[in-house]
C-alpha cells in the first residue's frame, strides 16, 4: 500500500482547492440545466393544442368504443361460461 503524505507535515485535512471544483462544475452544470429549460420551453410554444370540440368529441369516440368493447367481452364471457356449465 502506497501512504499518501501531505507535501506540509504538520498540515492534515483536506485539499482546499476541491470546494472551488465543485463549485466550477455545478456552474457548468447549472447551464445546462437552464438551457435544457428554455429548450423545453421553446418546444411547448410550438405545440399546437386542440381545441375544445376536438377534445369533446374525442373523448366521446373513446367512451363509446369502451362500452361496444365491454358489451362485446360480456357477451363471449358468458357464453364461455355457458359451454363450461354445458360440459361440467
């Protein structure tokens, strides 16, 4: 094993240069993270958001294509169900 000294022997601790390197990357790190916002940002103001009716008559496809779909899963349940009491 190696022993690391200080190059001063009567100083023990750490380095003092470390808290400046962290604080040099969480600036470069920061930067980005605000560019990534105003990416986003810029993004969101492209999007182009449905209207109302659009929303309404969407969400009134999916209700009723659900509901065609559970009567039609009840029908085949049952008679499944029924050809199993058949046999059993």
């Amino acid at each position: 094993m190696v022993e690391r000294r200080s190059p001063k022997p009567n100083v023990e601790g750490s380095s003092p240069s470390w808290p400046v390197f962290i604080f040099i990357n969480a600036g470069i790190y920061m930067s980005k993270i605000v560019g990534f916002g105003k990416e986003c940002l810029a993004e969101l103001r492209k999007v182009v958001w449905p209207t109302r009716e659009d929303v309404i008559s969407a969400v009134k496809v999916v209700l009723i294509s659900t509901v065609i779909v559970a009567i039609f899963l009840g029908v085949i349940d049952s008679f499944f169900v029924a050809c199993i009491g058949w046999f059993f």
